[in-house]
C-alpha cells in the first residue's frame, strides 16, 4: 500500500533532532544569556562606579587616619619611598610629592587587592539596594517627602531634562505604583483592527476623559505584536466590546511570540492537533517503533 511518508534518512534524522535539540537548549541558553547581561550592566553601570567611590573614601581615610595605614600594611617604608621617588624622578625632601607618590602607590595596592577578590566586587551592588531602601523609607517621611517633591521641581525646571524626566517618571509610576497598579494582568480580547477580527491584548486602564464622554464606559487595550510583544498598539474599545480571557499573562505572551502556534492549554478546541503530535504524524520515532518499516 502505498504512503506518502518521506524516507528516513541520516539527514533528515539530524535535521529533526538538531531542530528537537534547539527547542530544549534554546530557551534555558537564551534565559541564562540575559541574565549574564543584565548583571554585566548593572555591574558595570551600578555597582563598579560604588566600588571606585569606596577606594576613593578608603585612600582619604588613610590621608586623615594614618594609622589605618599602617594596620592594612599600606605604609611604604623608607626604602620603598625612595624607590618610589627614583622611579618617578623626584628629589627627596618635598612633602607634597611624596604624599602624591604614597597616595597613587596606596591606590594601585588596594584596586590589585580588591582585583584579587571577586567577591569583594557585589559590595558596590549591595550599597546600591541598601542606599535604594534607606531613599524609599525617607520618602515614605514628612521630610523626605518634601525634599522630593522640591528635587522634582528642580528637575522639571531644566528645559530638555524635564520632558525626558516626564517621561521616564510615567513609565516608573506605571510599573512600580502600588497604589493604582496597572491592571496588565488582565488578559482580554477585541475586536481589532475592524468587526469580525479577534485580538489579543492586555487591558492597561480606563479611557481619557473626552473619549469616555464619546464612548461611554471604555477601556484602553494594548494590543502586542508578533513576534514582539513589546511593540504593538494601544486602542479604546467599550467595556461591553471585550472578553475577558481566562489565561495568564506568560500564556498570552507566549500566544504572541509564536503567532498563534502556543495556544493556551485551557483555550484549546476539543479536537484541535497539539504542536508535539503533528511533529509526530510528519516521521515516526524510530526509537519508538524498534526499527524501520517497509
């Protein structure tokens, strides 16, 4: 009887299991692949610039506190300091180059110190969420409030920083309010861009006000793209113009990224081929079936 189904061949084996292999490695890599970045940036950014300002404090402690020094065995001794003057050409008796020679030879000891130990490296990134928490507890004061609402007019009175600052300040309110959150965890679906045609999106908040005055009780929708749900539109539809979609917010993203291939488990049709077994119908397994068949 005759089959439609292609030969196996070597090729098409390693074609097929390369293809398997890169779905299993690829999301993990691609996971661990941001993750590596994003603390390389906030390393580099963040915490390295602390970790400069603490040497920096540390070197001018010294300055003050001499016998700080002397415990972290960070005075030069006489020999040491005339070997310093030499290699910079100096004469011996002027205070003042001498202290710039123990200075700049305390600053190299303690960066090939702090090189030396990697771990020392996270202290920067510590500072940075303890010195967040400690600005979050003084705002949440009368006092600290007040000195943040004038920076803010500070800041909004320098022409090109206030429209960048606006921005950005919207952008923070709409991810990190606590007190009126975004409703992004809320999945629905309208009929976008005309009658007839199902969308996906997130329902993001209420509509303007002159729109309401027009459409009544309205919602704004964002509507992702694919296959980057980052990008994609934001449009105001009447509340009674929308389902609401019993999938989590991963779900819809995933719905998406992969052009309507993932489709949410709870939202499959009775009936509707599922991604892994229509893999299956194109070649059988033939490690399931114990060898090749005629």
């Amino acid at each position: 009887m005759a089959t439609d189904k292609k030969p196996r061949t070597p090729s098409r084996h390693f074609k097929r299991f390369f293809v398997r292999g890169l779905a299993v490695v690829l999301p993990s890599a691609l996971t661990l692949w941001l993750l590596v970045k994003a603390y390389q940036w906030v390393d580099g950014a963040i915490a390295q610039p602390i970790n400069r300002g603490i040497q920096w404090c540390i070197i001018r402690l010294m300055e003050v506190w001499p016998g700080l020094a002397k415990f972290a065995d960070l005075e030069p001794g006489q020999d040491k300091l005339q070997s310093l003057r030499r290699e910079a050409g100096l004469v011996p008796g002027n205070s003042s180059s001498d202290a710039a020679l123990v200075n700049t030879w305390r600053e190299a000891h303690v960066q090939a110190w702090w090189d030396d130990h990697w771990y020392i490296h996270i202290i920067g990134l510590i500072v940075a969420i303890i010195a967040v928490f400690i600005a979050g507890r003084l705002v949440g004061g009368f006092i600290g409030r007040l000195v943040y609402r004038y920076l803010e007019r500070l800041i909004s009175s320098i022409p090109v920083v206030k429209k960048i600052y606006s921005w950005v300040k919207q952008v923070v309110d709409f991810l990190f309010s606590q007190d009126q959150g975004p409703q992004f965890s809320r999945v629905v679906a309208a009929e976008y861009p005309r009658r007839g045609i199902w969308s996906v999106g997130f329902q993001t908040g209420t509509s303007m006000q002159t729109i309401a005055g027009k459409a009544g009780d309205a919602v704004t929708v964002f509507i992702p793209s694919s296959p980057t749900p980052f990008t994609g539109y934001t449009i105001t539809v009447p509340q009674a113009d929308i389902i609401e979609l019993p999938i989590s917010v991963e779900e819809a993203i995933g719905f998406a990224v992969s052009g309507g291939v993932l489709c949410p488990p709870s939202e499959r049709q009775p009936g509707a081929p599922v991604l892994e077994e229509r893999s299956g119908e194109d070649e059988t397994d033939p490690t399931t079936t114990g060898g090749d068949t005629p």
